[in-house]
C-alpha cells in the first residue's frame, strides 16, 4: 500500500482504485471505439522530440505515437522493478559478467509511413540518446554514463556493451522519453523530430494545434493486436487548474495524467461521486531544503544539522497531505523502492527523528554551540503553488519553532535558477523529480557539482563520491542496499548536505468510464495509452 | 488628413525602435536562462555542453550588441526569427493566436459599445434619478470586479445552472475552432470571455459617456438647441452625444489595443489561447525573441488605434483639422 493509497475525501463517494480495484478492472473486457479526451497541464511541448526534451508536456503529447525499447510493465505500472519488452521479443538476461545486454527485436512492426521497423533504428536512436552528435542534445545523455557502445549487429538484434555493469542500467533504457525514431531521417534531419512526429507507435499523429490541442488516430498496423482499443486521443492543453477541473466536471475531458492537487480531487469527488475514480500514488519527486555551504554560517555542519532537526516530517506530512501534493517522508530513495530505507533507518537520521521535542532541543544545542542563535536568512522559492510554496512556508513555520528567523522570496523559474546557479542564496526549495525509479541514478542530485553539475549545494565531498561509485557498480542487492545506507546517512546526517523533506502524492482523478490505465510513480511513465478503453 | 496619417505612420518608425531598445534591454536584466529552465523544466538533468548547444541554437553565445543589431535588421525586415523556446517563426506563433484575441476584443468592444453608451446616455439624461444610481452602480461593480473572477464565477454559475436544470453539468468548449470552421461553437467559446471582458470595458465607457455627455449637455449650443424648439431626440442625438463621443472614443481605442495583449487572465480561465497567454509564456520562458516581437505588435496596435481615433476626431468634431 506505500505505492497505492486509497484516498477517501471528505467521506464522499468515489471508487478507489487501487491495486485490488486493478484486479476487478483487469477483469472487464475491453471495449473497443471512442476517442479518449484528456488535459495537459502546459502551454504544449517546447518541441516534440523525447529525447531532447524534459518536461511531461512533451511525453504526454507524442507518447501514444512512439515505441520504446523496454518499458515498466503498463499493467503493473507500479512497480519499480518490473521492466517488459516493447519493442524487443523478450527481456534478455545480460552476458560478458553483466555488461552486455543483446536485445532481440520484433519483426513485425511497421513504422506509421509503412516501412519495417530494424533494429538498425531502435540502435541508432539509442546512440543519439546515449551519446547524441555534435549540435544536438540528448536530456538524459548522464544516465547512461555505464554505456560504452550500442550497435546493430544485424536487422533484428540491438547490442548494449556497457563499460561497467551496474543495476542502474535497465531502468535507465525504460526512459519512456527513448522514443524509438527512424534512421534514416535521423540519418538526414538530426532535428526532423523536433517539429515532426513519425513513429510506430499506438496511434498515428493526427494534428497538432499550436497551444490547443493533439490528436492521433489509432494505428491499425500496431504490432499488438487488438490494442489501442480506442478509435484517438486528443489532449488539449491547459495550464489552468481550474478549468481542468471544470472541464471534467463537464465531461469536456475525461482526465489529466500528471496530477491534481488534494483540493481538486476533493471538489471533483463531491461533484462527480461515483462518475469518477481516483487513482493515487506516491510520486517520484521530492521537494529537498538546498544549503548553501559557501554563505556563513551553512558552512558550518551543526547549522545545516539544526535546519534539519527543526523539521518534524512526521507529524507534518498528514496534514500537509490534506492541502498538498505532499505525502510520504522518506530518504534519498523513492519510498516505493526495494532500496529505500525503512522507518527505522529513516528514524536514526538527522531530520527523522520520532522525538520532534528531543529533535528541536538538539537543533537549539547545536545553534547555541555555533554561535547563531536566533539567526535569520533568506529561503528562495520557486513561484510554483503545489508543492513548493506549502512546502517552504511549512519548513519556515518550523524554523521559527528554534528561534530561526526565515524570509521566504518566491521568484520565478527563471530567477531561481539563476539564484541556485549563480550560489547567490542562503536556503532554496528544489526539487528532485525523476522518471521511471532508478534511485542509482536518482540519488545523483546530492552528488557535489563536480560530478552532477545541477547540484547547487556549492560544496565537494570526496568521500561521498566514493560511496556513490561503489554503489553504482555494485549488483548484490544486499550489497548495493547497505551502500546507499550509507550514501544516505552521509548526505543527511553527517554532512547534512541537504535536507529531503516529503515525497509528493501524484492523485489522479479520472472520469469512471475510463479504464485500462493504471498509475504510476512518475508522470511520465505508462503514457502510450495503447490499454486504454472507454467503458461507455 | 491624408498628410496627417502618413506624419503619424513615419513617427511610429521611431516609436518602433525606442521600445524594441527598451524591450530587448529589459528582457536582458530578468535573472535567469530560457537554455537552463528548457533543459531543466522537467526535472532532467543536464550539462554545461547540453546549455552551450543551446545558447547556439537560439543565437546566445553572440555578444549582447551583435543580438541587438540582428533584432533591428529583423525589426525593419518583419522577420523576428524563430522562438527561442519552440524554434517555431515567432510570425508563425503569434499568427496562431491573434485571430483569437482578436475575435474576443472585437467582440466584448461591441458588447461594452451597446451598453456603455446608450447607458451612459440615459443616466446622464435622467442625473440623480433611480435609473441614474442603477446605472452608476452597475458600472462601479463593473470597475471594482476582476475580469478573471467574474470569469471563473460565469464558468461556475454555468456549470452549477445546467446541473441543475439537466442534471449534467456544461460549460463551453475549451479548445478554440475558428469563427470560420464552426460558427456556432466559435461563438459559445467566445462569448463568455467577451461578455465578461465587456462588462469591465462597459462600465469605464459608461462613466466616461455620463460625465461627458453631463458636460456637454450644460454648453450654450444644447441650451441653444433646445431654445429654437428642437425635439430632444435631436438634440441629446445630434448635438449632444456626438460631441461627447470625443473622450468616449479616446476610451474605446485605448481599451481595444489593451485588449489584444492584455487579456492575460482571462484568456487562461477560458483556456483561450491568445496572445496575452502567449505574452506570459514568453517572459515566463524568457523567450527574447518571442517577447520582443509581441512588444512590438503591441505598440503598433497601439499607435494604430490612436490613429484611428484621430480619424473619428474629425469625423465627430468637424472643427478639429490636422493639416
């Protein structure tokens, strides 16, 4: 249930799905025809082209027209371990002591202008993600630092050589912005995808409406028969919460894949009732307290700790939960993992502590002993509501429990980053928000600039460097786990590098009448739509 | 006249150049990366190499002077280049949008013209009446209400109205199909954001078509007028309202050319895709390009408007010449 949570709001009646739910949908039939209808809560994608972009508004426009090499399972979406083949025949087991991966590619699928779909393609466009040519950029190029080669042997076999192997690997190829491209126009036009879609997905591209709206048709020569079950998708854009929210109220969509704030859902439920569902999980994206270590006194370890044992995660993530998309305390690791730490290692750590008055005797101690007693500084945020701006007037209402006195500026995207980049702020509310959980990979944004350029804690750290290569190279589950134990009390407890505060909620509220699609920890996984019916 | 429009046209060359320096220097002091907060939106990661093909693309790795001096040969070419958030031609961009901030100016322009200016007549015809404080207070609620929350309080009142009468709730479409493609759903997206927008627009030239109309109805030509036995209809039509129509117009252009890129809340909560969301957008991606070029749409719309209502100037006041 850490992954799945039912919600009940305000004891109004709504149908929770969750896994057990999963089951009895699973037993329906799926229905054939109809055009499913969804927002998508952005102005439209920068450019179409996965590989190059980041943001889910790109994903949820042109998922449903690209294949991918190997994906979460859509049926068990999820998991965080459970990796299927979508274009490959079947999930090869990996040889040469676990640094060669040979994917064996299916034959009979057929890109939308007609023409066979090689493994020729599905490399090439693996060597564009991995390592992409001069001019061009590849978004997710870092998560594939393991990967020495990828080549084509023949028409029907793709070849991972990796340079190390590493458990990280796997999750990192069911990147669901890997679309598969064509060859030869990637061959012609590096940036033909930017501006154009053409794939072999799920469904054919339709049109696109600058700022209003995507559509696609089914695609008849889809190589799993019989799906997608509906006739098209249109997704309309918009970024507006209030009028996703009236417009399913309205039946004008059926629903949004990135997901609702705690409110809307509670308004939708009271409106709608059993007319909708709601599906909730907890999401792969964390808010984290960024320290600068090159302003005074954050240079001091006993500050950062005190910042830290000031916050009581326990007792406020049920309630922030009622106004926020906020809801699990965790560590480093999504709460979902098999890798994250349990509450009894959590509990140990500066910041976990199940004492809050205990926890905030230590954190006035330690200011005493640093000499910055009732100090003030200044908290940056982002002019993001949902969660940023709960979460930073929280942690400032919690500081001033040890006598800190906190000014929160909220700037916008720009300006943040530029604060963050430049280390011209004391404090900052960021986020760690990821895609398909690799917590190897996802943990990267502790590691000290010098080896993950977008970390803005200013400070080196040689020995967690360490920690982090054993720990991406090890493959014993044991092994690896207690690594990141250790990774993990080094970063928040001994160095108090940063302060993770609560993992987000994703809640996805959906018109009743759609079935098929299963929620995940990340926005951006399971967004083909190929499973997807309308039982109308 | 003829001379006259042509003087004013010239004048809006510098005009052009004065905020395209204003603008791209602005823009230039904001914090922040449109190349950092693209390759960072989602949460990805990305690298110093990943910015710097970036910064090639869209034309940042050139010195500020050389960027300028692109940006003006791009002015007097009308080629603003592509966006530097989508790559799209800006042209490109901005033509999606403007048919439909266009249709809702037009549209609440002629929703707030019938009601402003008969009102306003009316009011100031019966002063200190009934009618006159229902009018008055009719159009202080219209100044003293958002747009965008009398916007979000139609779309709930629809909803909550047809819930009620149906038992399903509807509101209007929220993907916008050109007046062309489908007249009927064209006009159900629009009106709303119209109606709403008018309101606001109806009351300030209502006001101004009161306080005008009570001045000029206090001149020695309406007392004339009247003296000679003129019906009142002639009079209040005639003689009165045309001239008080001066400011009322003034009002109206200025308001019409605020409209085309100023509609930024309300396009959002209607989910209009016009220029105002556009506006945001750009400077929210610090998009130089994009912004810069819808900057200077708005200052052409505005001197176009000046100039329009200079034309009516003459037209409603034969004694104003421009020669």
């Amino acid at each position: 249930m850490t992954m799945m949570r039912g919600v009940c709001a305000a004891g109004l009646a709504a149908i929770l799905t969750t896994g057990a739910a999963g089951v009895v949908a699973a037993a329906d039939a799926p229905k054939r025809g109809g055009t499913l209808t969804y927002v998508i809560p952005a102005d439209g994608p920068p450019s179409f082209d996965g590989h190059r972009e980041t943001t889910f508004a790109t994903v949820h426009a042109t998922a449903p027209f690209y294949s991918v090499l190997i994906r979460i399972n859509p049926n068990d979406p999820g998991s965080t371990t459970d990796f299927v083949c979508d274009l490959c025949t079947q999930m090869p087991k990996p040889t040469d002591d676990g640094k060669t991966w040979t994917f064996k590619i299916r034959q009979d699928v057929k890109w939308h202008d007609g023409s066979p779909l090689t493994a020729y393609d599905v490399a090439t466009s693996w060597q564009y993600v991995v390592r992409p040519p001069e001019g061009m950029t590849s978004a997710r190029a870092s998560y594939f630092v393991m990967v020495d080669k990828v080549e084509a042997p023949d028409a029907s076999t793709v070849v991972f050589r990796l340079k190390f192997a590493t458990d990280a690997f796997l999750p990192g190829l069911a990147d669901p912005f890997a679309y598969v491209y064509k060859k030869d126009i990637l061959e012609k036009d590096p940036h033909w995808y930017e501006k154009n879609i053409m794939g072999s997905g799920p469904f054919k591209f339709a049109s696109y409406d600058v700022g209003q709206s995507v559509k696609g048709v089914r695609n008849d020569d889809y190589y799993r028969k019989g799906q997608p079950y509906l006739d098209g998708i249109v997704g309309l854009f918009a970024p507006k919460q209030a009028v996703r929210v009236d417009a399913m109220r309205a039946d004008r969509a059926s629903l949004e894949f990135r997901g609702l704030p705690p409110s809307a859902r509670d308004q939708l439920v009271k409106e709608l009732g059993d007319k909708l569902t709601v599906q909730t999980s907890d999401w792969n994206c964390g808010n984290l307290i960024t320290i600068n270590h090159k302003k005074k006194p954050f240079d001091d370890v006993r500050v950062r700790r005190a910042l830290a044992l000031a916050i009581d995660q326990w007792n406020g993530a049920p309630a922030l939960a009622k106004i926020a998309n906020v809801h699990t305390v965790g560590g480093v690791v999504f709460p979902g993992s098999p890798l994250a730490a349990k509450k009894e290692e959590l509990q140990k750590l500066t910041g976990f502590w199940p004492d809050i008055n205990k926890s905030r005797a230590e954190a006035k101690r330690l200011l005493k002993e640093a000499g910055v007693e009732g100090m003030s500084f200044e908290l940056v945020n982002r002019n993001i509501d949902q969660p940023y701006k709960f979460v930073g007037t929280w942690v400032i209402d919690e500081w001033s429990k040890v006598g800190l006195k906190v000014n929160q500026r909220v700037v916008p995207t720009g300006p943040w980053y530029e604060a963050m980049r430049g280390g011209t702020f004391d404090v900052v509310v960021e986020a760690n928000c990821q895609g398909v959980v690799n917590p190897l990979m996802d943990v990267g944004k502790y590691l000290p600039h010098a080896v993950y350029t977008e970390n803005y804690g200013q400070y080196e750290d040689q020995k967690e460097i360490d920690i982090y290569n054993a720990m991406i190279r090890e493959t014993d589950f044991a092994k690896q786990r207690a690594l990141i134990r250790q990774f993990e009390t080094h970063v928040l407890d001994t160095e108090a590098h940063a302060i993770q505060v609560l993992w987000w909620s994703r809640i996805i509220p959906a018109r009743s009448y759609v079935k098929g699609w299963k929620i995940s920890p990340s926005h951006f996984v399971n967004q083909d739509l190929a499973n997807v019916w309308l039982d109308k | 006249m003829y001379r006259y429009i042509i003087n004013r046209l010239v004048l809006v060359i510098p005009t052009l150049v004065g905020a395209a320096a204003l603008v791209f220097a602005l823009m230039r002091l904001i914090p922040g990366d449109i190349c950092v907060v693209r390759l960072a939106s989602g949460g990805g990661t990305f690298n110093a190499h990943a910015v710097a093909v970036c910064h090639a693309e869209v034309g940042l790795d050139q010195s500020v002077p050389v960027q300028f001096v692109n940006f003006v040969i791009g002015l007097f070419r009308f080629d603003f280049g592509p966006s530097m958030w989508s790559g799209k031609p800006v042209s490109e961009e901005i033509l999606a949008r403007l048919p439909i901030s266009l249709e809702v100016a037009l549209l609440a322009t002629v929703i707030a013209v019938l009601i402003a200016i008969p009102l306003g007549t009316i009011s100031a015809l019966k002063q200190n009446s009934w009618t006159d404080v229902v009018v008055r207070t009719v159009a202080i609620a219209g100044i003293a209400t958002p747009s965008f929350w009398l916007g979000i309080l139609v779309i709930l009142a629809i909803l909550d109205i047809t819930q009620a009468i149906s038992g399903t709730p509807w509101m209007p479409p929220i993907d916008y199909v050109s007046l062309w493609d489908d007249p009927i759903r064209n006009l159900s997206i629009v009106i709303c954001p119209a109606v709403t927008v008018g309101y606001r627009y109806s009351a300030v030239t209502m006001r101004m078509t009161r306080s005008a109309m009570l001045e000029v109805l206090r001149e020695d030509y309406i007392r004339t007028a009247r003296a000679k036995g003129l019906i009142e209809k002639l009079v209040v039509n005639r003689h009165a309202l045309k001239n008080a129509l001066l400011p009322v117009v003034t009002l109206i252009g200025i308001e019409f050319a605020f409209l085309i890129g100023g509609l930024v809340v309300t396009e959002q909560v209607f989910n209009l895709n016009g220029i105002g969301r556009l506006f945001v957008l750009a400077v929210q991606n610090q998009d130089y390009t994009l912004t810069q070029a819808l900057v200077m749409l708005t200052v052409v719309v505005f001197v176009l408007c000046n100039l329009i209502v200079d034309v009516l100037y003459a037209w409603l006041d034969p004694r104003i010449r421009y020669a």
